[in-house]
C-alpha cells in the first residue's frame, strides 16, 4: 500500500487518451478498462490505482492527497487555482479557450454579458482588456446564450470550431491555449519522490519520441 | 448572504472539541518539554498588532490578512504570524539582554482564506526562532531540532527538502536580463509549474545557453545531492553559497542517524518573501499539505533597522494532528453518582481516587435526564449509596 500511486483520471476522453499515453509508455496495465460505472480501477502489475472522476474534481483530489497524481485540462487549472504541482504537459486534448459571438456584432454598451462554463479566467481575461463586464456562470450548452440573447459573447473551449460553426457563432478572440497537464500534490512530490520521478521520467521519454 | 444559524461561526474558525483538544495539549506539552531542553524560552506575543509595523512587515498576503480599526482610528491586524511579532520584540529589547537569543512560541495564528470557506483560517503554531547568528552552526541546529521534534512527537515518514534562496536568486539572476524576469521564473517555482516555467522560458528574449541552464534547474532532481555540478552556474564571487550549503550538509550528516529524512533541491522557492539563506519545508504522509516550513530570514530584521542573523521554523498544529498516529494514551473515566443521602460518601470516595490520579467526575444522580446514556460515556460507574456503594460494569 505504502509504494502504491493513486492517480486521478477524468472521465471521457481525456482518459482514454491519457490511458493509451500510459500504455504506450511502457506501464503494465489492464488491456481494457471499459465498465464506466466503475470508480476505482486498479493496475496491480505497476502498483497503480486509478480513481475516476469528473474533470472539474480531479486538482481537489490531488490537492487533498487523496490522489498523488492526477490528469487535467490547462482550463480547469487556471479556473480552480489549486495548490498543486504542474509538471508536464501530456501533449493530449490539445484545444484553446476563445471568446465567440454572433457574426459582426459588438458588445453591448450599457450592460455587456459575457456567459461561461470558466468565470475566473473570463473574468481575468476582460479585466486585463480594461472592460469592465458582467460574467454569468453556465454548466453547459454556452452557445444558446448569444443565440437567445442572455449574453453578446461567450468565453468557452474551442477544439475543431465545428460546434460554433453549427451554431452560427463565430470566434472572436483567442485567450490561452489548452492541454492536458500531469499534477502531482506536493506532499506526494516529496514523500514518494522516488516512486514519482520514475513515473514521470519514463512518460516524458514517450512525450519526448512525438 | 444567508442569515446566519445560531450554531454558525466566523468563517474559517473552528471549535476543538474536548479529545481534539486534548490531542493538541499533548502536542504542546511534549513539544514544550523538549524545545526547553533544547536552551530555548517561550514567550507570548499580543493577538493584535498595529497593521503599519507587524502586518506590513509579516510575508503574509495583505489579502490574508484580518484587519480591525482601533478607537483611535488605527488600523490593526490579528497576527498572521509569529516570526515578525517576535522580530519586533528582538530588535527592540531582548537582544540588547541576550545575544545570540532562542525564542519558542505556541500561539494561534490568522488568516483568512480566499477559497472553500471551512479551511482553518485560525490555527496553532509551533515554532522556534533562533536570532543573532549568521553560522551554518545555526541552520543546521534549526533543521536539527526540527527533526528531532517530530520523532519526539512521533511523526512518522516525514521529508525535509531543504532549498537556499540566494543561490536561488543568484542563479537566476545570472541567466536572465533583469529583475522582473527573475520574479516571474521564481514565481512559477514557488507554485512548482513547471510546464508554465518552460513555456515562459520560451517566450523570454534569452540566449540559448541561458535557456539550456534554466531549463538544468527542474531537471536537477531532488534527490541529486551532488552540490559540485551545481557549481558551474555560479559566478566565481558566488562560490560561497555552495560552501555555505555544502557545510550544513556536513553539519546535519554529523548530527543525524538517518540522513535519509532529508534532501536537498535548489529549485526549492516559497511564498514567504522574506528568506534569504537556506529555507526548507517539511511533508508527512498522512496530510496532503505542508506540516511545516523555516529557514533562514535576516532580510526581516533590516525593517526594524538591525542587522542580525536569523533563522527559524514553524509547525502547523493542525496538519500535525493529521499526520499523527491516533493518540492511545486515553485515560479511564469514572462517575461517581451519588443520592441526597450519600454526598459526604460519595465525595471522600472521588478525592481518594483523584488522589491515586484518576480521572473522576462526581454528579448528583436526580439532576441526569437520561441517566443511561449518561453511564455510556464512563469507563467505569459507581453509585453511591447510604447502604453502601457498587460498580457497574
């Protein structure tokens, strides 16, 4: 139990990208790991637990040490500010946040709304532009807002454009680009530093082959 | 905002509650014991200190801090830490009775918090401060005792990562163009980003060889404690840091039976801004967060106009508690319960016992609702009558 890493996954397709990472580097494990329901999955041969959680929770995870290790979006990083170590980008969910809007409008004088899934970095993002703009905090669908007029932008993930595109919306300003990044809890870092190290030593000479 | 329920308190205070507390007194009491041994005094400090003087000069975030207003209009602070209150107390008069001094404290701290309410914006600190030395001899008696005082309290598994600020600065000093590039590398260190100092790396106007040494510093793992390869990204006049580190080293190599507990990392940087020399920080299995952190802080006493060397470390209670193996060292409890007519009985019994130190609790039987549930709490339970007294099991 001592040696054992627990590592954080996101649910959905970072995971499965990250998984195929961790194969492909080399590291023992299960051939298929299919059975969503489950929450724990476990890699004996490599003394690995993985616990499987949704994106937004995998940096709390990490910062309480309950997990070691953990696999998560650049934008989740910056939203949360998490106290925890970002040590390599995983190079995988490579996408970017961006504001959109409607075609050929511009943001409302007297009360500009800009809805999103992110309302730190929004909120940074315009503060640093100099606007001062009020921020309203969706959990999904973000591109209804400009659509039925709750918001004349929206700042949101864009991967391929082709869900702006399908919606009528069209980007405007890029903010940050995004990547998976590999986060490790600082006490961990510490405590199992031989154990971690080793682990990302034989990731960052897979990153490093691509 | 909601309205507050009655059993609500300030955000970020807690209760301790009789065995927590408990708990923490045996932290204290042990600890006292043993940092006296070690030729150092406690002292008390005020809760409340001038915000101008202690709160500006304490490497608390202004944001953290809590701010009151005195009668006179003047802004005050709860103290957020205990090494610039001590500082003050030094520069003005304990130093001029006792030089070098040695000062311990316990004492609450706060600080308010930006993030998940419930966090302990209050907590207990341990800690000691030894001022008016600038030796190796004195870093290496801090790291000492701080190790020392976690086997005596029986931490187990912890690390001690020692860093040193001016090499530090020094290092990146020399392979950047100026100041504010120096704050940027050395914040992300301070958050460990280490995929955000590559990528600043690349956006900074730097030569390639300057790059290719910066970049050396994430990679030097922490437990390379092969100071000579550091060597080569100093400057000639900055030779002496390594010396300086490479003698506590020696020092603490001497002093410990398991050098295996501690390592070194100059990559190694903290929030605190005021270190100057070698800093460290200690983690424990069992706390997802930092138990601890000192290190060496002249540059502080420079804003109460000494000169002085100082150096220091500070425990954090609570996370100690987290990391502790759950105390057994439980006391039995007896109740004794008495009737009208069996008080003076009953109570020569309770201080014959408390004589023989046990632990009694003497309660008069009619004023108990729920008598049962009452006994449930006792180890053992006497009750006392005119005829005679008899346990219950």
């Amino acid at each position: 139990m001592k040696n054992e890493l627990t590592i954080a996954m996101p649910k959905g397709r970072i995971f499965e990208e990250a998984y195929k990472l961790f194969v492909q580097a080399g590291f023992n494990l299960p051939a298929e790991i299919d059975d969503s329901r489950k929450l724990i999955v476990e890699a004996p041969d490599e003394r690995i637990q993985f616990i499987l959680a949704k994106p937004m929770d995998v940096p709390v995870y990490v910062e309480h040490g309950v997990a070691d290790i953990g696999i998560a979006g650049k934008d989740v990083l910056l939203e949360q500010h998490r106290d925890v170590h970002e040590l390599l980008d995983l190079q995988i969910s490579n996408c970017y946040i961006a504001t959109a809007g409607l075609p050929n409008t511009t943001m409302n004088d007297i009360a500009p709304r800009v809805a999103t899934k992110y309302p730190r970095i929004a909120t940074n993002f315009y503060k640093e532009k100099g606007e001062q703009v009020e921020i309203i905090e969706l959990n999904g669908s973000i591109e209804l807002a400009p659509m039925i007029g709750l918001a004349d932008r929206i700042v949101d993930i864009v991967s391929t454009g082709q869900t702006l595109k399908e919606n009528g919306l069209v980007e405007y300003e890029k903010i940050v680009p995004i990547s998976s990044r590999l986060i490790v809890n600082p006490v961990s870092y510490r405590v199992k530093s031989e154990r971690i190290n080793a682990f990302i030593a034989q990731l960052k000479n897979e990153l490093n082959k691509r | 905002m909601s309205k507050i329920q009655m059993f609500e308190k300030p955000l970020g205070m807690r209760d301790s509650f009789p065995e927590v507390n408990e708990q923490k007194e045996y932290i204290r009491l042990t600890a006292r014991d043993f940092i006296r041994r070690k030729g150092y005094d406690f002292i008390k400090t005020p809760s409340v200190e001038y915000f101008e003087t202690i709160g500006k000069a304490s490497a608390i975030d202004e944001s953290s801090l809590f701010k009151l207003v005195d009668n006179q209009g003047e802004m005050l602070v709860l103290r957020p830490d205990m090494t610039t209150p001590i500082a003050r107390i030094a520069a003005s008069k304990l130093l001029k009775e006792k030089n070098p001094l040695r000062l311990a404290y316990y004492a609450d701290v706060f600080r308010a918090q930006q993030r998940e309410g419930g966090r302990p914006a209050e907590f207990e600190q341990l800690g000691l401060e030894l001022i008016g030395d600038f030796s190796p001899y004195a870093d290496s008696e801090i790291i000492y005792t701080a190790i020392e005082l976690l086997k005596d309290l029986g931490v187990e598994g912890f690390r001690i990562t020692i860093g040193h600020a001016e090499i530090l600065t020094a290092f990146l000093t020399n392979n950047t163009n100026n100041n504010e590039e120096v704050e940027l590398l050395r914040q992300l260190l301070v958050e460990k980003n280490l995929v955000g100092f590559s990528q600043m790396l690349e956006s900074m106007n730097l030569l390639e060889e300057q790059k290719d040494r910066l970049s050396k510093i994430i990679e030097f793992t922490i437990d390379s404690n092969v100071f000579s390869d550091f060597r080569q990204f100093l400057n000639d006049d900055q030779q002496y840091l390594i010396d300086q580190v490479e003698e506590l080293q020696a020092l603490l190599e001497f002093q410990l039976n398991d050098f295996s507990v501690v390592s070194f990392d100059f990559s190694l940087a903290s929030h605190m801004s005021y270190y100057t020399g070698m800093l460290f920080e200690i983690h424990a299995a069992g706390s997802g967060f930092s138990i601890g952190n000192g290190g060496r802080y002249d540059e502080l006493f420079k804003q109460f106009n000494e000169k002085v060397g100082a150096t220091g470390f500070g425990i954090r209670v609570d996370r100690l508690l987290e990391v502790l193996p759950k105390q057994l060292m439980k006391e039995k409890r007896t109740l004794l319960l008495f009737d009208k007519g069996s008080f003076s009985k009953a109570n020569v019994l309770a201080e014959a016992r408390r004589n023989a130190s046990e632990y009694v609790t003497l309660q008069y039987a009619e004023s108990v609702s729920d008598i049962e549930a009452f006994k449930q709490i006792f180890d053992e339970v006497i009750i006392v009558s005119e005829g005679g007294s008899f346990r219950e099991e």
